[in-house]
C-alpha cells in the first residue's frame, strides 16, 4: 500500500520503493555528464550493464540506441570527437537504454546550435510519442515546439497547467492594465470602461 500524498510512478511509491521507481525512468541532466574517453558503443554498453538490461540483450539495445538516435556514422567514434549535438544523442541513447516509462530531461538543447536544437526538438517529439517524456526549460519555444502540456512552477507551487494554445489565451484574454485617469467624473468614467467589449469587470 502507499501513503496518501505519495507519489507514483508505474504504481510503485517513490517514497517506499525508490530503486523499482528509478528503473523506470531514464534521465538526462543539463550538464552532461559523458566518460569522454570511451566509444561510443563501449560507453552504451557500460550503461546498459549498469542499468541492469540482460547481457543477451544489451547488443540489440545499444544498436536499436544508435538507430533511434542517429549515431549510426559516429557510433566507432570516441566521444570527445563528437559535436555538442552528437554528444548530445549519446546522452538520450543512455537515457533510453535500459527502455524506461520515463524519460526526463532538463534543458536538453542548452549550448547547441540552431541547427542541432531543431534536430534533437525532432529528436524528443518522436520519443515522445513512445513515452512520457518530462521536459524542463525556461525557454517558451522549445516547450511550445516540443510538448503537449505545460506546467508552469513559481515557487514550488503549480501556477499554470494546459497545452500551450490554452494557457496563451489564457493569458491574452485576462490582462490587468492600470489607469490613473485625472480630471474626470469617476463614476463616468468607470461606466464608460465597462461598456468596452474587452473588458470584463471583476
């Protein structure tokens, strides 16, 4: 059983079984984080083992990586050869290894260049229509590029929540404007206000 207010992930607690919640989730940092001395095909390998994937299945996972990633020319490569972006997709394919429900990724294009941010946005709409994938980001058009719900956080607390069209409307249809208006009746003018058909009164 789990405690109210706990949190579930594939029906277990993460307060109660922490370690079964984890191989349920993949992960990739804002920094990340790459033994930049090993292969590309090494490096996947080490963290599938490390993941727990079954030794007879870690050949065909590392491949199906490369395939799903796009590290097919680069995967003989050492990963300190690799672009940020490449970089980048190894950093997804360790995420993705072990095949989790979930995949969660903080500020995955910061230091890319233009052209590798649309790759790798590409590159997480097609994830995302496999598995949940749980973005952070501060910046409004990656999330509008690549989500289809949006949760806005202001001090811990949920302020917002709706896909990107609803929450912009949201915002377009209840803006507070304030006037100082001098040498009018105030009544007059009030009354004048509220025949505008854009303004609601509260």
């Amino acid at each position: 059983g789990t405690n109210e207010g706990d949190i579930n992930v594939g029906g277990y607690s993460v307060n109660s079984n922490p370690e079964e919640v984890k191989k349920l989730i993949g992960y990739l940092p804002e920094h990340n984080p790459l033994y930049l001395e090993m292969g590309v095909i090494d490096y996947l390998k080490f963290v599938a083992e490390l993941q727990g994937v079954a030794k007879t299945k870690i050949n065909n996972r590392v491949l199906e990586m490369v395939k799903v990633c796009g590290l097919k020319n680069e995967k003989h490569k050492k990963i300190v050869e690799l672009s940020k972006g490449y970089r980048q997709r190894v950093g997804l394919a360790q995420a993705l290894i072990h095949d989790p429900q979930v995949l969660i990724l903080d500020e995955p294009t910061t230091g890319l260049d233009p052209n590798q941010i649309v790759e790798i946005r590409e590159l997480i709409k097609q994830i995302g229509k496999e598995k949940t994938v749980i973005l952070s980001s501060h910046i409004l058009a990656e999330v509008e590029a690549t989500c289809d719900r949006i949760l806005i956080i202001n001090k811990g607390k949920i302020v917002a929540d709706g896909t990107a069209q609803s929450l912009r409307k949201k915002a377009q249809s209840n803006e507070i404007i304030k006037v100082r208006i001098e040498g009018s009746n105030k009544n007059e003018v009030f009354n004048a206000i509220k025949m505008l058909p854009s303004v609601q009164v509260c």
